[in-house]
C-alpha cells in the first residue's frame, strides 16, 4: 500500500499481463473493465480538501471551479482554452429556445425535446433546435446575450455539427452563471430540474455519470459532452447504437487528423474529447467544468477514469464525496448486476477500462475466467448493483480495507 491523496491506493501485481490474453468472448454474461489503482473515498460527510488540479498524464485540460459564494474560482487551469463542445453546446441551444419565453410556453413536442437533450443528451432533439434556428446563428446570438469571450460557432467546414462549437471552462461557468443568477426563476428551475435528472446511460449508449456524477454526493446537476469514441459501454432500454455526439451526422472526420480554427485559436476535431459541467453543493454552490482531450484511441473507459481523477482532485466548495474504495477494472462488456449472481438481472454494462467505486464485498455465486476463480463480489452504491471480484484489479479475492457487506 501507498498513501495517496485523500485515502490508499491499492496496486495490482498479479493479473494484469496475463488476463488481456485471458479474455475474449467468453465475457458475454458477466461483468468487466481495464484499470489501474484504486484510492479509498472520504467519507460522505467529509469536505473536499483544498488541492490543485491534477490533470493525468498524456491529457489535455481546461479548469474552471467557481465558488458563488465567495465570488471567487477556487480552480483554473488553462480555463480560457477552446475546446470542442460535444453536448455541453446542449445549453446554449436549450438557452437560445427559452429566450423572451417562459417554459410554460412551450409546445408538449418541445419540452419533450429539451427535456431528452438535456436529460439523456439526446442528439436528434438538438439537431432539430439547431436546423430550425438557425444553426450557427444560435452560438453567435449566445456569445453576445451572455458575453462569452472563447465561444465560437462551428467551422464553415462542419456547419451541422453543433458539437464542434468552441467552447472554454471559463465561458462554461458564464452560462452556469447566467442559468443561476440572471435567467428568470422559471427558466433556471426547469433547465436545472432536467439537469438533475440526468439519466446514468444517454440516449445513444454511452455511460454519462462520470467527471463530477462520479466524484460527488447529490445535490448536483450536470451537463456532459463525449466526441471520438467508439463504444460507451451503457446498456440502457432506449439506447441507440453507439454515435459520436457531434451534431447532425453525429460523426467526426476519420482517418486523419482535423484541426480548424474557430475564433481565435486552433479547435482540436480528431482526439477524443470528453468534458463534464455542472453545479455541486447545497444550493448550487460551485460551478465546475473540465474540460479533457485525451490521446488517440484511448478507451472511453480510460477518459471516463481519467476525468475522474482530475475531478475528484478539484478544489469544490460544498461539495462532499461519496463513501467507499476507487477500484480499477480489467476486461470488457462488464455487467453490473442486481445481486451477486451472474443468473440476476443486468443493471447495465461498464465502459471498458473504468474505475468503480465500491462500497462493499460479499460471498455470492462462484465465477471462473481460467486461470482465476472467485465467488466475492463488489457492491457498487452508484450504480446500485454488484459486480464480481474477478474482474477488479486487486491481488486478492477480496479488495484490501474494503468492508464486507
């Protein structure tokens, strides 16, 4: 064991090489992911030490953490850097919609759009808003109704894709700010509301529940964004195969890089982008967005962990973390299950290579993946479910300090 900011971290020296050779198709009905380490939460009542951002390796960020009740940014790193908006454009479509018009005012058919784009991220509901008003023209009439400074509307090359808007952590808490303190009470209490109730698993199958989802207690409210990744790992009811949140043609360029330049500097369009916003805390106390590009072909599992590091390292005024043990997973189409048998129904399904947070262990069916055997399985509270220990990365059938339920 090594001490570790905030808790242990729990290192795995045994499975690693010889389970990516191990695994294959036979992992149709159980439960997976790649990882790393894994460091043991505070407790939920404890708050969040005051620490600087710490961006992983090989990852390109942009910080914005404001505290509304000092006024003040707690976090910035690279805060006014441009990056692609994936979703996080959602808002500013959401914004442009109820601008001079109250909610109430709406038509059932467009409050069952905004309510599915900003709930379960929803992509054909934005790119309906963005064609009928006025695509781009929507950023530009945002940029200057709010004063954003990095906001710019997508290049003439991709003019459908609302996803390749450019937007900074700076602008972000702008429009958080706006939403917050200057929007009428109607406006801000069902944009917030949707926000609140973001679905763990969106509309076209990603997981969405990472960056801040997964680094704090409720309440918080969040607004996501996801671009260049194949596969999202969600198993949900209504989910559609797997896309690239981008905009109409929700696809990026491939097989080269794409560079272009939206306002003032160059947008990044080729790595993958992955980008968490929101509010935290007893009466929406911080804003928080990062913003993250992470190396091509990385696994969306591996953004989702990463992201979750450099969140949870963030300075959050009024934010607490959840109780339990970060614990890094090996494999792939992981399942999380209702009780701690591969027979009981599937919750949902891991991104490949994510961390889990875990709040507690128990005996339960007895799972073989030769050469390894384990009956131990990992309750996982934000998922509300078990996975078995098999596929956690840890040198024993039982993750070290983790209690047993």
């Amino acid at each position: 064991m090594s001490s570790s900011r905030g808790g242990t971290v729990v290192r795995s020296a045994r499975r690693g090489a010889v389970r990516a050779g191990v695994l294959a198709a036979t992992l149709t009905a159980l439960v997976c992911t790649t990882a790393t380490a894994a460091n043991t939460a505070s407790p939920s009542s404890s708050p969040l030490p005051a620490v600087q951002a710490d961006v992983p390796a090989g990852v390109t960020a942009g910080v914005a953490v404001f505290d509304r009740q000092t006024g003040t940014f707690t976090e910035q790193v690279n805060s006014a850097g441009q990056f692609r908006s994936a979703s996080v454009v959602k808002l500013l479509i959401a914004l442009d919609v109820l601008w001079n018009r109250s909610p109430d005012a709406l038509s059932a058919t467009d409050r069952a759009r905004i309510d599915t784009m900003l709930r379960g991220s929803d992509d054909t509901a934005a790119s309906t808003f963005w064609a009928s008003n006025g695509s781009g023209a929507i950023v530009d009439r945002m940029v200057t109704r709010l004063g954003l400074t990095d906001t710019a509307r997508p290049p003439s090359t991709h003019p459908g894709y609302w996803g390749y808007t450019a937007l900074s952590a700076r602008d972000t808490v702008k429009i958080y700010r706006h939403m917050l303190d200057s929007a009428p009470a109607a406006t801000r209490d069902y944009l917030l509301g949707d926000l609140r109730q973001s679905t763990r698993c969106a509309t076209d199958g990603y997981d969405q529940h990472f960056g801040i989802a997964g680094s704090f207690n409720r309440p918080w409210a969040v607004k996501q964004g996801w671009s260049g990744f194949s596969s999202g790992g969600c198993t949900a009811p209504n989910a559609a195969v797997a896309k690239q949140q981008d905009g109409a043609v929700a696809k990026e360029a491939t097989g080269k890089a794409a560079r272009t330049q939206a306002g003032a500097d160059a947008v990044d369009l080729a790595r993958p982008a992955l980008h968490s916003t929101g509010v935290v805390g007893a009466g929406d106390r911080s804003i928080v967005a990062v913003f993250t590009l992470h190396p091509s072909g990385t696994s969306y599992g591996k953004a989702y962990t990463d992201i979750g590091r450099l969140t949870r390292s963030l300075n959050v005024p009024g934010a607490t973390r959840p109780a339990g043990t970060w614990v890094g997973t090996w494999g792939s189409g992981v399942r999380v299950r209702t009780q701690a048998t591969t027979t009981s129904g599937a919750i949902t399904t891991l991104p490949d290579g994510v961390e889990v947070l875990v709040g507690c262990q128990k005996r339960g069916q007895q799972v073989s993946q030769p050469p390894y055997v384990n009956d131990w399985w990992a309750q996982l509270p934000q998922y509300g479910g078990y996975m078995t220990n098999i596929y956690l990365s840890v040198p024993e059938n039982q993750v070290p300090g983790v209690p047993v339920c």
